[in-house]
C-alpha cells in the first residue's frame, strides 16, 4: 500500500518511444552515454589525423593513393602537401581538445555519475541537459563541415557562394593555423592561406557552438551540485570526482565566454569588417591588407590563453577526480588526505586562471609580467604535488587489486609525473625561449594533457562500464590494451622530448632541409612505428567496449565492492536512478579497510553503528 | 522496466547494509537539501536564484572580455574615438527607470497585489522595449554620422557592445513576458512561492542588465 502511494507519488516515468529514451533523453544517464559516443566517434577522427601526420613525417614525398584519391588538391598525386599537413595538425589539435578531452570527462562520465553519486534522480535541468548535449554534437558536426568544405570542391562551391571569407575547397581538412588560431592570419580569410576561408570560419562557429553547449552543462552541473545532494551528502562526503567535476564546472563557467567573447570578435573581423585583431599597414603574402586598422593580433592570444589555460584543467581534472577514486577503491584504502586532495583540486583550478601568460613569453611581453606569470605557473607545481603524493600515499603499504581500472588509473599517476614535471622546465621564462614552438612543448602537453587524461578516461571506463551496462568488460583484453598503451604512449612521447631538445620545431611538415635535425631521423620513425601500434591496439578496447554491452559477463551491483551511493542501485540503475526512494548517506565515501568492521569496505548508505534496521 | 527494476530493489534490501531504507509515505525523492525533506517534496526557492547568479557569471565573463579588449585597443595609436549619439543617453534612462518599475512590481508582488503586479511589470516590459527601440535609434544615428560595424575598433564597438547587450535584454524580456502573462493570477501556497521565487531571479537579471549597460554607456562615452 505504502509502496503503490510512494510509486504515484515519487517515480517519474521513464519514456516509451525510442526517440525520447534514445535520442532526445532528458535522462541524465542517457545524456551521459551520448557524451561518451560522440568522444568514441570524434576519437577516430583525431586518432588518424595523428597517424597521417606520422606518415607524413616520416616517409615525406611518398605517394599514398587513397589520399590521392580523397584530397586531390590537397594531396595531388597521393602525396601530402605541407598545408595539408597543417590542416592535419589543427583538425587533430581542435577535435581532440573539444570534443574529445573535454566532453567525455566532463559531459560523459560526469552527466551519467555525479547526479548519482550525489543520490539525485537526475539533474538540475534535465531538457538544458538535453539541450547542451544536443548542441554540442551540432558543433561536432559543423566542424566536420570545416573538412568536407575544405576538402571536397563540390561541397567547397556551395560555401563559396557565401562570400568571401567563405572561399572554400581548397583541398586541406581544415584550416592550417593550429588548434590556436592564432591572429592576423585567422583574422584575414582566403589571403592568409588554404583552409583560411570557409575552413576558419566553421572553425569558429564550431567552437562558439561547443561553448554555449558547455556553459549550459555547467550551469547544470553548479547548480545539481549545490542544490540536490540527498540526506547526509554534506560537501565533504563528496566523493572526489564530484569536486573534480564540480571544479571543472566552475572553470568551463568562467574561461568559455571568454573564448565565446574572443570568437564573437574575430569572426566580425572576417564577415563584418572590424579590425579588432588586424593592424594597419598589414603585409600578408607580399600585399597589404586594406581597410583595415587599430586592432591588435597580440589581444587574440590573451583571449585565447585566458580560455586556454583553463581549458587544459577542465580536460584533467575529472580525471584526477577518477584516479583517486579507483585508487583508493582498488587500494583498499582511504584517500591519503582527502581534505588536502579537495583544496587541491581547487587551488589547481583557481590558479589556472592566472597564469595565461606563460603561453606567450616570446610575444614580447614585459620581463616583470613574465616573471608573474612564470612564479604563479610554478606555484601550480605545489597542489599538484600534493595530489601526486597522496596518490602515492594511497598506494603506500596496500594490497592493491591490480584491475584493470587500477592499472589506468596508477598509469594515470605515472603520465601525470611525467608530463607535469617539463611544466617546470617551460613555466620558466629563460628555458621557455629555448623550448617555445619545440617538440618539446609538444611531448609535454601530450602527456600532461591529452594522454593522462585519456588514461583517466579509460580508467573510468572500465570501472563504470559494469555499472552503465550491467556487464563486466573483458579484463584480459582490458590488461592487453593497458600494457600496449602504457608503453607505446611513453615510446611515442618521450623521444619528443629530446626532438625538442635538438631543436626541432613544432608544426613543420617536413625536416629534411634542416642539417641540424639530420640525426633524428631515426627517433621519428621510432615514434611512427610506436603511433602506429599504439593507435591500432585502440581497436581491442572499441572491441571489447561494444561486444562487452552485449556478451560480457554480468556485472553484480557492486561488482568491485565499493563505496558510493552508485553501488547501491542496480546495475544499469533504473531510469529515476533511486527508485523514488531517497539515499541516505552517513559517512565519508573512502571507508575501507576500518579497523573492527565486518568488512574491509563500509559503504556511504550504511548507517553508523548497528546492523541494518537498528533505527 | 523500470517497474521492474525498482520493486527487484524494494524487495532486496540486503544490497548494502542498511539499503535501502523502505519509504515512508512522507519519503522524498532526492531532491533538495536535509531540512526539506520532512514533509512532501518541496519547492526549491534557491533553484532560480543560484541558477540565475550561475548564468550572470557567465554573461559577466563575456563582457569583461569584450570590455578588456575594449580597454586595450583603445590604448592603440591608429585608435579613432566616435561621438556618444544621444539615442544612448535617453535609452540609459530607459532601462534605469525600468529597474525602478521592476523593484515595484515585486513590491507589489510581496504584498499580494496581484492586479498592481501586473500594471508595474508590463510597464517595465513597455521600458524594455523602449529602450531596444531606443538602442536602434542610436545605431540609425551612428550610421547617419558616417560610423559602421567595420571600420576602427571603436566604431566597432558602439555596435558589438549595444547588439550583444541587446541580445541578453531580449532573453530579460522574454522572462518578463513570461511573468506577465502569469501576473494576473491569485495563487496561492507553492504556487505562489514559485512565482515570486521566478519574479526575484528575473529581477535579478533586468537589473545586471541595467548595470551592465550602464557600464559598457560609460566606457564608450567616457573611455576613449
């Protein structure tokens, strides 16, 4: 009788037709799946640019047929020209960051588990959810329109009509000026290049796109985390992947109407005339710029780097969020200081927004900003320290359950140390100037950045594929997939480091003009060959993703005896996440191993002292 | 399916120790904080306030980009500054006067009078659009004076700086629409509470947009 009341009263029921549980979800957990997909797709996409560029660097001049037959103008003969080369780096740079590294963290696995974690029924505003993914994936699509505007001349034509800054189909997959965009050249249109018409200005519009979708995510996520944590969830039960996601959040709110400001402006310099980022007296390809004057190029790159920097916190934090929760789960162990672990993921996401400048030390800047800049990037070093050492802690004396999301989220550990320690290197002025535009910087930030995060979302994967699908993921495939990841990424990135010590630059198409750079030669196809089976062994984990859904073994509720609200429920949760019922939360969310319990592991639902039922 | 799932649930308590605990009849859903969930499931007032100081950081954010570029362009030499047309100077009365109106209206609302409510919002709905009609004018000024969108960055910016700022005041606008169209309506209870919870956030957001807008007036008037 309770029950039938409690039903009519509390459940909302979760929809019939396919297009609105399928497609059109207001389900947090649906959103959340779409999030990861459209990162799987997008994946691809970067995932091969970055194996052409290797191909390119290192058999320069080799005719390879199909992409004569895909980019004949950009590849005449099968053979890639160095702006298509340029285009490849942008597309690889633009795609991976947006919609890669910060959807599937972020709008993925946060959409699908913060809500539940927090034991709400969904979020804050389900159709705003809907909506920013749903627009998100329309930025996706516009900037596959950038590749098929460029790269196809029939689709090209259409665009050209559009005017000027429209001129397309030039043959290239996109625009070549890097994931930065830099100004004047991204300010201009056809003049500054191929790929600089039409390919920049669906560049822009794509990314205006993916910032509204990210705003309208965050606001959902601030406000969900504020507003609808059940019964006992006080902020410092939080799990820490709700700060991290929380803190991501804050940082997405604050950095993208910057870039959205940023954009706003530098397509009204291509479409509208102004000159916010065009000088006068502007020399581009032996012509002078008219009608043009009083902007500054320099004003880009501080919009730019004041979303940018941000924006390479919003790409890692959840997964540190992730990291420190499996492994303390896989560990057996609380979180080593889990106060310190919160303050330090806000400190890192707070001073983010102070150090831009260190993306521009070669601009010209002021010695005394420089040096600002550079002790506030150093000083990120010490919250980061303090995670690292308390991932360290975590470890230190446990039995560990080498999982395969543990051995993520331990490679997670390793590629963070690895990466952020050349943050000190090139958070220093002096080093900078040597190290700026090297392949230095690249190892770096791929590590740092891209690759950490990617292990952290692997990590998540694995641990919460159970959860999502009811069905575990094959752990051999998954230990075959970290091993041959774990190395090939290190065999890739690790000889950037001395490429960029030698002084290679970043960017460039080819090196076979530079005497200086004759003796890498051997690295380079060290690191091809590494790319090239470290992108191929993805395909075990797209593998065992798919068939895992369908065959795996069924996964029990809380099939890795942890401690969250989301192992509570069943495996996949239902559609209102708790049944109408509401969660009750008494603890902190890391309480293994505690001495005197029946067990090693005491979940956040169960009441202090006493047996179920006591109260 | 889900039926399914949840009675498998209430009839499996032994998931987690002490889970999960059979709900009452007066059991909430989730939602909201600890001090509500002792009767039904509340309305919460803070969702509209906290979501509505969520979004005005974002637009604040946007602004202080623009206003930043503003304020560094205009410390280039090729910077040529235009004059104020004076549609601008009538349109900033505009929207300070609708913010009277609008703190009226929720005066109104307090108090319950709903008819009065009414008479104070449409007026400031009737300000609203005054002052878009108003910014047009300026724009017609502006262009009459010989100034367009291209051109040197602070011609640009009357432009970019009142369109933007327009684009936010409609969204003000359609939220007041809203209210109105609910304005003439005695409710009481959580009906009533929501409605003056909604009539606070969209107050809050005409004034930012008021300030706003007298700030971005300010700097093109008096920062060149």
């Amino acid at each position: 009788m309770a029950e039938a009341i409690h039903e009519e009263v509390h459940r909302h029921p979760a929809p019939t037709g396919f297009i609105r549980k399928y497609i059109f979800s207001i389900d947090h957990k649906v959103i959340g799946i779409q999030y990861i997909l459209l990162a799987l797709t997008a994946v691809v996409v970067g995932l091969v640019m970055s194996v052409l560029m290797r191909l390119n660097l290192s058999w320069p001049g080799t005719n390879w047929p199909i992409m004569g037959t895909l980019f004949p103008t950009g590849a005449p003969g099968g053979i890639m020209s160095p702006e298509f080369y340029l285009s490849l780096v942008t597309m690889h740079g633009t795609i991976m960051v947006f919609f890669v590294l910060t959807t599937a963290p972020q709008g993925g696995f946060g959409n699908y588990f913060l809500p539940i974690q927090i034991g709400a029924d969904d979020m804050a505003f389900p159709f705003l959810n809907m909506m920013s993914f749903w627009v998100t994936f329309v930025g996706f699509v516009v900037l596959l329109l950038a590749i098929f505007a460029e790269g196809n001349l029939t689709i090209g034509s259409w665009f050209s009509k559009l005017g000027e800054s429209f001129a397309a189909g030039s043959g290239t997959v996109g625009p070549i000026g890097g994931w930065t965009g830099y100004a004047p050249l991204s300010a201009l249109g056809k003049i500054a290049g191929p790929g600089q018409g039409a390919g920049v200005n669906l560049w822009i519009i794509s990314i205006a796109i993916f910032c509204v979708g990210s705003l309208l995510g965050a606001l959902n996520f601030i406000t969900t985390l504020l507003n609808m944590r059940t019964r006992g969830m006080t902020l410092m039960r939080m799990p820490l992947t709700c700060w991290a996601w929380f803190t991501t959040a804050v940082l997405a709110l604050l950095s993208f109407p910057v870039l959205l400001g940023g954009g706003i402006l530098l397509l009204l310099d291509r479409v509208a005339g102004t000159s916010f980022f065009i000088p006068g007296g502007l020399y581009v390809s032996g012509s002078l710029v008219p009608l043009h004057n009083g902007g500054s190029p320099l004003l880009w790159q501080h919009l730019f780097w004041f979303f940018g920097h941000p924006e390479v916190y919003i790409a890692i934090l959840p997964g540190m969020g992730a990291t420190s929760h499996i492994l303390s789960t896989f560990a057996r162990k609380p979180i080593f200081g889990y106060r310190a672990m919160v303050f330090a993921i806000f400190a890192i996401g707070m001073l983010g927004f102070f150090v831009w400048g260190h993306h521009m030390f070669i601009s010209g800047m002021s010695p005394y900003s420089a040096v600002a800049f550079s002790v506030l990037t150093l000083s990120i070093g010490v919250p980061s320290a303090i995670k690292t050492f308390n991932w360290l802690g975590t470890l230190w004396g446990a039995k560990i359950r080498f999982t395969t999301p543990m051995l993520f989220a331990i490679g997670f550990v390793s590629l963070f140390v690895a990466g952020g320690i050349t943050g000190l290197v090139l958070g220093q002025t002096s080093l900078d100037f040597f190290f700026h535009d090297t392949y230095f910087v690249t190892a770096h930030f791929h590590l740092v950045m891209g690759v950490a995060s990617i292990f952290g979302m692997f990590a998540a994967t694995y641990f919460w594929f159970p959860k999502m699908f009811g069905r575990m993921m094959s752990e051999s495939l998954g230990k075959f997939h970290f091993w041959v990841t774990f190395i090939g990424v290190y065999a890739i990135f690790v000889p950037f480091h001395a490429m960029g010590m030698v002084g290679m630059p970043r960017r460039y198409a080819q090196f076979g003009e530079y005497e200086f750079l004759k003796n890498t030669h051997g690295l380079v196809l060290f690191v091809t060959v590494a790319a090239i089976i470290t992108a191929v062994v993805q395909l075990v984990f797209y593998f065992n993703f798919f068939w895992s859904m369908f065959k795996g073994k069924k996964a029990g509720d809380n099939p890795w005896e942890a401690t969250t609200l989301e192992w509570n429920i069943p495996s996949p949760p239902p559609h209102d996440n708790f049944a109408g019922i509401v969660p009750e939360v008494y603890r902190g969310p890391y309480e293994f191993a505690v001495p005197g319990a029946a067990k090693d592991y005491i979940m956040q639902s169960e009441p202090e002292g006493g047996p179920v039922g006591a109260h | 399916m889900a039926t399914v799932t949840s009675t498998k649930t209430a009839a499996k308590p032994g998931v987690g120790p002490g889970w999960p605990k059979p709900p009452g009849q007066n059991g909430s859903n989730g939602n909201g904080r600890s001090r509500r969930f002792r009767g039904r499931r509340k309305f919460s007032k803070d969702t509209y306030r906290i979501v509505v100081w969520i979004l005005l950081a974002a637009i604040l954010m946007m602004f202080v980009a623009l206003a930043s570029s503003y304020i560094v362009l205009s410390g280039n030499p090729e910077w040529q500054p235009v004059r104020m047309p004076r549609a601008f100077m009538f349109s900033t009365g505009l929207i300070l006067a609708s913010s009277v109106t609008m703190t009226a209206a929720r005066r109104q609302l307090e108090q319950g009078l709903s008819k009065k409510y009414q008479g104070w919002l449409l007026l400031t709905l009737l300000l609203g659009f005054a002052f878009l009609a108003c910014q047009l004018k300026g724009w017609k000024q502006l262009v009459s004076a010989g100034v367009f969108i291209s051109g040197n960055p602070h011609s640009s910016f009357y432009f970019l700086f009142t369109g933007a700022h327009g684009i936010h005041l409609l969204g003000g606008l359609t939220a007041l629409g809203f209210l109105a169209a609910r304005s003439g309506r005695v409710l009481s209870g959580e009906a009533s509470e929501k409605r003056s919870a909604a009539a606070d956030a969209v107050a809050l957001y005409w004034h930012f947009m008021d300030g706003l807008w007298v700030c971005l007036f300010l700097l093109l008037w008096l920062w060149k």
